[in-house]
C-alpha cells in the first residue's frame, strides 16, 4: 500500500474529526452564507504527483474552494425549485458513502430491499397505488426520461413492434403533448430518439393559467388520428405552480390510446397539505410518475424517484441481462434492470433517514411553512409600487416583475442585483411573454425572518435609481 494511503488508514478516525469539524462550521455558519458568490475559482494547477494526504487535501479544499460554494444549501436561496438537505438526509448521505452499497443488485446486502421500503412509504405519501412501483434514479430530468423510455416501448407494444429491440425507427414518428412543460420533456426527447421538435405545445387555459386546456388537448389527439402520442401533464408548472387536471386527462386515455406521464417533480409534495391535496387528484391514473426529491424532500443532491405501471416494459428498456440468462424474473427484479445505471449509489438511504427521522408530519411542515412563506412575499411584493404580481401564488413560487414593461435586460440586471446583495438568490424566466423573475421556496430551514429579509433585498435591489 502506498504510505500516503497506509496513513490515512491508520488515521481515519481523526480524518473524520475534522471533516466533522468543518462540516460545523459550515452548517452553524449556512444561515448567513451569501446566498450567491461570484464565481472565483482557483487558478487551475497541475496534476499532484505526489498526494497530500485526506488532511492535506481537506485544508487544501478549504482554502480555496469552499469560500467559492454559494449558500444554495440555505434559507434564502430562491432560484429554481433548490431544496435543502434536512440533519437526517446529511447523517445519511455521509454513512451513503461509509457503507458504499451498490444498490443496482440485490446480490448479499439488505442495501435493495431498503430501497424498496422507502419506495413504498414515498407511494404512499403521494398517495400512489400499489400498481405502481418505483425506482431510484439522480433526478427529474432522468425520471421523465425513464417514464417516457417505458412509454415509448408502451407505444410499441400496442403496434406489435419491440422499440428496445429493433429501435424507435421501428415505431415512427411520435409526439408528445403537453401543456407547460418543462425544458427536460425537451432533452428526454431527444435523448429517445422522438427528437425535441416532437414535443407539442397545447394550448393553456385561458386567464392566468398554466394548466393544459383539456378540450384543446382532445382535438390535438384527435387530429393525430391514432398516431403515437405520449401526453406529459404537469402538477406544479416551474412559474406559477399550476396544476393540469389530471382525471380530466385520463378520461381521454380509452378514447385516444396515448400513455400519460405525470411530471409532478415538485408538485406532488402538495399532496402532504390537506388545503392542496386535491391538486394531485388523479396522480394514481398516471401510467407514470416523476417526484423529485432533492427538491422539497430536502434530501442532498441528486435524488428522485419514477414510478411506472408497467415494470415489465420498464425492464424491456433497461434489463441488462446475459442472452444466455433470459429476461429478469418480474415483479421487482434488481434495480438495475429498470433503471439507465447498472451500478447504483444507495440513494436511497437519505429519503429513508428523513422519512424516519421527521414522518409524514415534519415533512408535511416544511411545505406547509414554505407556501405560506412563499404566499407571504406574494402578498407583500404586490404592494411594492415598483413591482408587479404575475400570477397568484399558487403554492411555493412567487413569480413577478418590475413594473412598466420591462426588458429582459432590466430583469437580468434585477436579478444581479438581488444577488449581489448576498442576502437572496431569485432567478429570471419569462411568463407568457413577459420577462420576469421568480421566487421559489422549498428550503427546510427557511423562516418568516428570512422571507423578510429576502423581501427587504428584493425591493430594495429592484427599486428604481433615482
Ligand atoms: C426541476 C424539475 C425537473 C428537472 O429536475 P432535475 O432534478 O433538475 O433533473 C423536471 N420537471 C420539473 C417540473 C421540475 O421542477
């Protein structure tokens, strides 16, 4: 062995005290860490030839590349849909990496089977099936892959053809109808081979809305004359947070013949409120599901699950069987004969640890806590003079702009603005046409305090210079 290694062996137990120390330092110091850095990064530097050991390289790290981390991990980070990482999720993802499982078999180790059970509790917090079952994967973009991949072979099927086998030429053109959906449908197409021009904007409803116009949607699939269609509804749209209906939705399904995918990646946490719950209404009649949970779980990156109503479609695409050793034995076969990975980090401890950690109750409290905060800073922008509520606030997303006509450089620089306060992170979109900026709050450790000072950057950073 190496004696730079042989050292850190015998060392370990130190090494971990002061990772444990910095990883303190860090958290105790995470409320006030800016929000947004600019990003400096270290001049580049050679390859070591000779390492440093864990505790070299750990100072190294601190020194000049921590101080460059944003405070995405913290309270009043609002850009995207960015959750945090709850204490249990952060314990579980360090002893992720102690055990260093590698979930894609089952071969030996408890590490599938408790992936499984987490599985089972997260169907039942969205208030899923048993019909559905579900499976590990880094994050939403790679769960609507994998629910259109299972949709595409659906497709197939009902044509007598096998897309995994002979390839989607085999299938034909196919499109996908949706709403408001987001840029991920894009890449999942192309990555499928439908091609991104394959996804179909249909039209919204009218008013101020995000959902799809399921009479329109009818006559899109209508005009497709029994052509291949997958159908992507939307609860929780990235802007406004607007929710498609989806029983209306899958009343079409008999007539027209097209698998529904429901993109609920942070949508589907409306489920945990009593006062939003009927917005996920109908998720069960999805043929499948993507939840993302290093959103508003607050799990650490990268975590989210799928879950399909066809596991053996699901392992048609991705089974990764010998010839000679045939098709996986169903139901539930290893993880990686249904997901794109073969070996798999055991991603799914962090779910497992704060659903014990905090039950249904303490993550039901974070959503509750981020849509009220999230309704508060609605409220209070709308009486700001220099801004301008877009939408209502639906759920957790606050999305505005300033007033008058704004360009999309007046919004940019807005943005910068806010950012370079250090005190929040808001990020720009444009909402039907106008340039705007958008507030979304999914953090566990976010409070009223922060909301207001949030709102104090905003309106202070956005106000106009006299
Ligand atoms: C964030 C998001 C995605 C993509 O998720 P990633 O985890 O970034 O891959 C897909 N759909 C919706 C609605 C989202 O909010």
């Amino acid at each position: 062995m190496h004696p730079t290694l042989a050292e850190d062996r015998a060392r370990l137990a130190e090494l971990l005290q002061s990772v444990h120390g910095l990883a303190s330092r860090e958290l105790a110091g995470l409320d006030d860490r800016p929000a947004w850095q600019p990003r400096l990064a270290p001049v580049p530097e050679p390859l070591p030839a000779e390492g440093s050991g864990a505790q070299g390289a750990l100072a190294r790290f601190a020194e000049q590349w921590a101080p460059g981390f944003s405070g995405s991990a913290g309270p009043r980070y609002l850009g995207f849909v960015t959750g945090g990482a709850t204490p249990a999720s952060i314990a579980a993802d360090w002893l992720t990496s102690v055990y260093d499982q590698n979930a894609g078999g089952g071969g030996g180790s408890s590490a599938a089977a408790l992936e499984r059970q987490t599985l089972t509790w997260l169907r039942e917090l969205f208030g899923l099936g048993a019909a559905h079952s579900g499976a590990f994967v880094t994050g939403s973009t790679m769960s609507n892959t994998v629910g259109l991949a299972v949709a595409r072979e659906w497709l197939g099927e009902q044509r007598n053809v096998s897309v995994s086998e002979d390839g989607t030429a085999a299938l034909g053109p196919v499109t996908v109808l949706s709403g408001a959906p987001h840029s991920s449908i894009g890449k999942a197409a192309s990555v499928l081979g439908f091609g991104r021009a394959a996804v179909r904007r249909t039209p919204l409803l009218p008013g101020n809305r995000e959902a799809v116009d399921v009479a329109a949607l009818a006559r899109e699939l209508e005009g497709l004359d029994g052509r291949p269609a997958i159908v992507v509804a939307n609860l929780g749209t990235v802007d406004t947070v607007d929710f498609d209906d989806l029983r209306a939705i899958a009343a079409l399904k008999d007539r027209y013949g097209f698998w529904l995918h429901a993109d609920a990646a942070f949508g589907a946490f409306a489920a945990l409120l009593p006062s939003h719950a009927h917005l996920t209404d109908g998720l069960d009649a999805a043929d499948s599901v993507c939840v993302d949970l290093h959103k508003w779980l607050n799990v650490p990156y990268d975590s989210a699950v799928v879950f399909t109503r066809r596991q053996d479609l699901q392992a048609r695409v991705f089974h990764n069987s010998s010839p000679y050793l045939g098709l996986p034995a169903l139901p539930d076969p290893d993880f990686l004969h249904l997901t794109p990975e073969n070996s798999r980090r055991l991603r799914a401890l962090t779910a497992w640890f704060s659903l014990v950690a905090y039950g249904r109750d303490g993550h039901r409290e974070i959503v509750a806590r981020n849509t009220a905060l999230a309704v508060g800073l609605g409220d209070a922008l709308a009486e700001v003079p220099h801004l301008r509520l877009l939408a209502p606030v639906r759920l957790n997303v606050v999305c505005f702009t300033l007033a008058g006509s704004p360009t999309p450089q007046a919004v940019q620089a807005a943005v910068q603005a806010v950012a370079a306060t250090g005190e929040a992170f808001v990020t720009p979109t444009s909402y039907r046409g106008v340039p705007a900026l958008r507030a979304a709050f999914s953090n566990w450790r976010t409070t009223r305090a922060d909301m207001e000072r949030a709102l104090a950057a905003i309106t202070e950073a956005t106000a106009p210079k006299m």
